[in-house]
C-alpha cells in the first residue's frame, strides 16, 4: 500500500509543481494588484500541497517520528514568513516572496531525504537568516546613501577573500571558508553582494576611462585572490557579472568584447596553472574514461538524471547518496532522479523567474545607482544557477558552486536571503515613489 502511495504521490507532486510554476509566469500577465495576488495565493495553495505530501512519504518510508513535528516548524515559518511580508510590506512583490518559499520548500525536502540532521540544521539557518534580513527592505528606503562609499565595499570585500586565501580553511582543493568561534563561513557569498555595490557606485559617480580602469583594477584584484585561492567557481561569477555591469553602464561593445577575450585567456592560464582544474575539465570532456576515479562524481549524476527519467523514482526509491556532494553541488541530480525531470525543469523555470523578476526591477529604477545595484544581483543569481545546473548535467566543468535557497549551507542561505531582500527593498522604494507621484499629480 505504502509502494502505492508513493508512486502516486510524485505524480501529484509534479502536477502541483508544475501548475506552481504555469502561475510563476502567468503573474507577468497582470498588471493590476488584485490579479496578482490572486496568482500568488493560487500558488500559497499548490505550495503548501506539494509540501504535504512530501512529508507524507518521507514519513512513511523514514518511520522517523520527528518528522511530524519538523513538518509542522516548516508550515508555520512559511505562513508567517508570507503573512509578515504581506502586513509589513503592502508594495512588496507577491512572486518573490512566493519563489523563495518553494526553492525552500525543495531544498528542505531533499535535504530530509538525506540527512535528517542536515535538514534541521538547514531549517535552523534559514529561520535565523530569515530573521536577520527582514529589516533589509525597510532600510533599502536610505539606499541612496550606499552610493557615496564605494571605496568600502571594495576594500572590505578584497580584504576579507585575502583573509580567506591566507588563512582559510581548505576544501576539496580550494580555500573557501573562515573558521570563528567554532563556526565557519564562507565570505566570498557576502563578497559577491559587496562587489556589486562598489561596481554599482563606481559607475554611477562616473563611467569615464579613468574611473572604469580604477573599477577594472579592483575587479581583477578580486578575481586574482579568487583564483590563488582556488575558489574558480566565485571567480567566474564575479568576472561575468563585472562584465555584465561594465556594458550596461558604458554600452561600449569594445569594454565587452576585450573583456571576454580577457576572460578567455584567464581560463587558459588557470588550466595551465591548476591540477584540480585540469582534472575537472578532464571529468567533463569525458568521464568515462576515468569512471572509477576524476569523472565518478559526473558519470553518477548523469546515471541519477537518466535513471529518474521525466517522472522520477519516486522519494527513497532512488540512490542520490552515491553522488559525492549531492547535498551541496549536486543537489540538482538528486532532485531529478527521484522527483524527476518535469520537475527538475520546474525548479530551474521558478529561478528564471525570479531573474526575470530581478530585471523587471532593474530596468523600472531610474536612478543608475539603483538599476545597476539589480541588475548585477541578478547576473549574480542566474550565473550561479547556470553553474551549478550546468556542471550537474555535464554541459560545463563542474565548478563547486551552490543552488541558491536548495544546496545545504549556511552562507550561501545567507547570501541569497540578502539578495533577495535588496531587490524586494528596491521594488517597494520604486513602488512607494510611484504612488507618491500619483498622490502629488492629483
């Protein structure tokens, strides 16, 4: 009876999931507020199912009785997360809020599927994260202010990776992490939003030569400590991102193309320079030639997509566990082999959303300062999710980075949870300064 339930339930939870993610761009479609909530709590509705269900089947086949009560901890920080957003914050944007509770949502379900003390530990993260960031949109009223120091968020955030790649501690090959008081954290998550912030204040003071040399000279300062730290993944992420911003500010085809060139020779000297480097571009070219050995981890994420198919093994009916990481990097083939390839593909529609979203935003603002600060947030969000799918599904190197809100760990939760909270504090200023407009015109 129990093999019954299963194999229903990951039906039932791919429909809801993908009528969740139909609504995820159905929002688009309305520009009237009534319209939108409407759309969003039809997704509240879908959300929370899914979620029931889950749990039932981890339930069943876990026989863990603690699973009923930590259940229980995730429905009532979702409601109140929700209904705190929607009493504090009237302009707040609906999706957002929406996508960050379903990345959780996924996140907390694979996770309890492999380790259930790892899933506490994550819910535990998430609440205090929560928590900490919930002011973010309220004070993003004052962001105007964060455009006059940008020579702070360059400095801090080179000091703190030069911190890391002195002192750091080291993991699979590369430093990533500070230890504190029996804690330890990885900076570069909290770099990546300091360095759009300097980028975004360097070029909304000026975009001449000067200042775009200046801007250039920090930003390979940054991606060089990276690179000695080993830490390639962040390094990528920081590089496009610089680039991204430098033609949206400048428009200069030139700035892009020489940049990418530049780039482009980096990867060569970083190939040439790095083993760790040369053996996962090896493990991407071909794994398996090396099946037992450097393309393990690649062959068994692809045999864990192939074998979920479309529709999924169904929860504990498959063998994530066998994928070195699958918490961290590879959590994307752990979702595809037992909730499977629809739904897969959900979850990488709902992040596109929110991108979409985070342009929308970027390109309402019309101050530079405000437009450039979202828009290289969002190329932050989608590089970081291209690299992590991309790398689980073979069509890049693996580069050790995270899936924003799902991977297992605190800094990146953090991180994200900042993220999200700067671009929701930017959609409500631009919201609150329409409605003013309309009061003052009337």
């Amino acid at each position: 009876m129990v093999n019954v339930i299963i194999e229903v339930s990951k039906y039932l939870m791919i429909l809801f999931m993908a009528f969740y993610t139909y609504l995820n761009f159905s929002y688009f479609r309305f520009r009237d507020s009534w319209g939108q909530r409407k759309v969003c709590r039809r997704q509240n509705v879908a959300m929370f199912l899914m979620h029931f269900i889950a749990y039932v089947i981890l339930y069943l086949k876990s026989g863990n009785p603690q699973i009923v009560p930590f259940y229980l901890a995730q429905v009532v920080f979702l409601a109140a997360y929700i209904g705190l957003y929607q009493m504090f914050y009237r302009n707040r944007t609906g999706i957002l809020v929406n996508n960050m509770c379903m990345l959780l949502c996924v996140g907390w379900i694979v996770m309890a599927r492999l380790s259930f003390d790892n899933a506490v530990r994550q819910f535990t993260i998430v609440s205090i994260s929560a928590l900490a960031t919930w002011i973010i949109p309220l004070v993003m009223g004052r962001a105007w202010q964060l455009a006059g120091v940008p020579w702070f968020y360059g400095i801090l955030g080179l000091a703190l990776l030069a911190l890391v790649w002195m002192v750091g501690n080291n993991s699979y090959g590369a430093q990533l992490s500070l230890s504190l008081g029996g804690f330890s954290f990885q900076p570069s998550e909290f770099v990546k939003i300091s360095f759009v912030f300097f980028v975004a204040a360097m070029f909304y003071h000026s975009t001449n030569i000067f200042s775009v040399a200046v801007t250039s000279l920090v930003t390979a300062a940054h991606i060089l400590v990276l690179v000695l730290s080993r830490d390639l993944g962040s390094a990528l992420i920081f590089f496009t991102t610089y680039l991204a911003m430098l033609f949206v500010a400048t428009g200069n085809w030139l700035y892009l193309l020489s940049g990418a060139a530049a780039g482009g020779c980096g990867s060569v000297l970083a190939y040439g320079l790095f083993a760790h480097v040369r053996v996962r571009v090896a493990a991407w070219k071909n794994p398996w030639e090396d099946i037992g050995n450097q393309g393990y981890q690649v062959t068994q994420s692809l045999f864990a997509i192939g074998t979920g198919g479309w529709f999924g093994m169904g929860l504990y009916q498959g063998m994530p566990y066998k994928i070195p990481v699958v918490g961290k990097d590879f959590v994307f083939a752990a979702i595809s082999e037992e909730l499977g390839g629809i739904f897969a593909l959900c979850v990488l529609l709902i992040c596109l959303g929110c991108f979409l979203q985070f342009m929308m935003i970027a390109g309402k603002m019309q101050a530079a300062f405000y437009k450039l600060v979202a828009f290289g947030l969002g190329m932050e969000y989608i590089v970081q999710v291209f690299l992590t799918v991309g790398g689980v599904v073979k069509f890049i190197p693996s580069t050790g980075v995270t899936l924003p809100f799902i991977s297992y760990g605190g800094s990146s939760v953090l991180s994200t949870f900042i993220l999200f909270g700067v671009m929701q504090g930017l959609f409500v200023l631009k919201k609150n300064d329409e409605e003013d407009y309309e009061q003052t015109s009337a």
